[in-house]
C-alpha cells in the first residue's frame, strides 16, 4: 500500500479576499445612521452623555459604538387619573381628570436625561400634580358647588396643574420641558349617602316649584275672573247710566214744552182722563177740566 498521497488544495474565487473586509463593512453601516420618525426628536447620548441638541424628524449620520439615539415622542399623549379628595363640606369626593400633554421638542434632551422618558413623566410629574391640585382646589368647594360651578373647579384644577408641574420642572432646571393642553373634569363622584341626599333635595325643590306654579295658575285665573266680572260690572253701570241720561234728557226736553204749552199740559190730563168724574161730599163746586174751553180753542 502506497503511504504517499497529497491533499488537494482549495480554490478560492478572486473576490472572496474582499469578502473579509465587505462583511464587517455592511455590519458597521447601519450603526453609522439614524431614522427620526414623524412626532418624535432623537436623544443623542455620546459614550452615555445626553447631549443638549435633540435631532429633529429626517435622516442622520452618527458615530457608530460611539452614538446611541432615543426617540422621544413629542406629541400630545393623555392621562387620565383618578383622584380622591374631601369637598369644604367634608364630602369624599373622586375626582376622575383627564390631562391632555406634550414633551417640549427643544427640551426633550434635558427631561430625558432628569426624569426619563414619557413613562417616567407621567408616573413622577402628571399623576402627582393631578393628585395634589385636585385635592387643594376641591377643599375648596361644597359637593354642591363643585357640581354647579364646574366650570370654575376645572379652571382652577387645570392652573393648579400647570403650577404644579412648572414648579417641579423648575426645581430640575427645565421649566417648560411639559406643555398641558387641556385639562378635562370627566366625572365628580360622591358617596351614596350624598347622592340620596341631592336626590331628595332635588325632589322637594321640584315640588315646592311644582306648588308655586299651581299657586300662580289659581291665582291667575282668580285674578283674571274677577277682571272679567269688574268689566261686566263696569259695562253694566255705563248701561245703566247711559240710560238714565237719556231718560232725564227726555223728561227735561218735555218739562221745558210743558212749561212753555199750558195747553199741551191740558191736552196730556184730557188723555190720561178715563171719562168717569170723580165723587166727592159736600156742595163745594166740581174742580176739574173746562172742557168747553178746551174744545173751543181747538
């Protein structure tokens, strides 16, 4: 048996000698750029250091190994919270807000790097200042007034809240790094012992108006017949005394012929006489008409 043989050699193609320096090429070229999306602003940290310019939304170089990039949302994000507190009438009160904000583009880099990411934001910064503004501006407040002047409450929550949070962030040295845009009131609740309360008197309010109106309504209607009969009254009178003139200018109109006709008053008694003469005693003469006369100057 023949010990001698020979190992056949492998051949390599001309470019695999550059495969050894294309591969860590194309592992290395990823790490030499960065995408910032729509909404957001990159956090540069060079070897760990946040650096105070945040990159803006587009396409940008960087160091690899050397520059890592955290995006930072900047858009409006809500919280909601639910916050409990005691009205000024000693009413537990749970407050349920809805805060509506944003992360200040051009600070972006200094919240990062003294509170964290929008997470860590809404944990130590939003929810604390809806928890203590709530409980302050409510104390304030009847459970009643906190339903009627609602308006007003959330006004001042929503003031108490940007103070709060301006108050925070300027102890850190980032005042304005957090923008609220608006704060909303979703729902006052209170214990059943009150809500039964409000309902009974909200009962007896609606009856006592309910009372009224039927006072008014009677009263009304009393009030319009009693006009009613006056001008019956009043129409009745004027009939009355438009009657009566007329009768007393009709009797003054014939006193005054009368008075000016003796004949016309001989002619009135000669029709009211029946033709019958009237009796009497005695031989004193008959006292009435001259008939004669009378027919003679007709």
């Amino acid at each position: 048996m023949n010990e001698n043989f020979s190992v056949p050699q492998l051949q390599l193609p001309p470019f695999a000698k550059y495969l050894v320096f294309l591969i860590p090429l194309f592992l290395i070229l990823p790490s030499t750029f960065v995408i910032v999306n729509a909404g957001k602003v990159g956090v540069v940290r060079k070897l760990g250091a946040v650096q105070p310019i945040p990159l803006e939304e587009g396409f940008h170089f960087k160091i690899p190994f050397i520059d890592t990039v955290i995006p930072v949302d900047v858009r409006l994000n809500n919280s909601d919270s639910e916050a409990l507190s005691s009205s000024k009438d000693l009413q537990t009160v749970k407050t349920i807000v809805s805060v509506q904000y944003s992360i200040n583009g051009e600070m972006a880099a200094q919240t990062y790097q003294k509170i964290g990411r929008r997470n860590q934001i809404q944990v130590t910064v939003i929810q604390p200042a809806i928890s203590e503004s709530v409980k302050a501006v409510t104390a304030k407040y009847t459970a009643e007034e906190l339903i009627t002047r609602r308006e007003t409450v959330k006004l001042q929550i929503q003031k108490a809240i940007q103070t709060f949070i301006d108050s925070t962030m300027d102890r850190k040295g980032i005042k304005d790094g957090v923008l609220i845009a608006n704060v909303a009131i979703t729902d006052f609740n209170f214990s059943d012992e009150f809500n039964r309360a409000i309902e009974m008197k909200v009962k007896a309010e609606q009856e006592a108006l309910q009372a009224k109106n039927e006072k008014i309504r009677r009263v009304t209607q009393a009030e319009a017949a009693a006009s009613e009969k006056k001008l019956a009254a009043d129409a009745s009178a004027y009939e009355i005394y438009v009657g009566s003139k007329a009768r007393a200018d009709a009797i003054k109109r014939e006193a005054r012929s009368l008075k000016n006709n003796p004949e016309l008053i001989q002619l009135r008694l000669a029709e009211k006489w029946d033709g019958k003469l009237p009796h009497f005693n005695g031989t004193s003469a008959l006292p009435f008409l001259n008939i004669a006369s009378t027919a003679k100057k007709k």
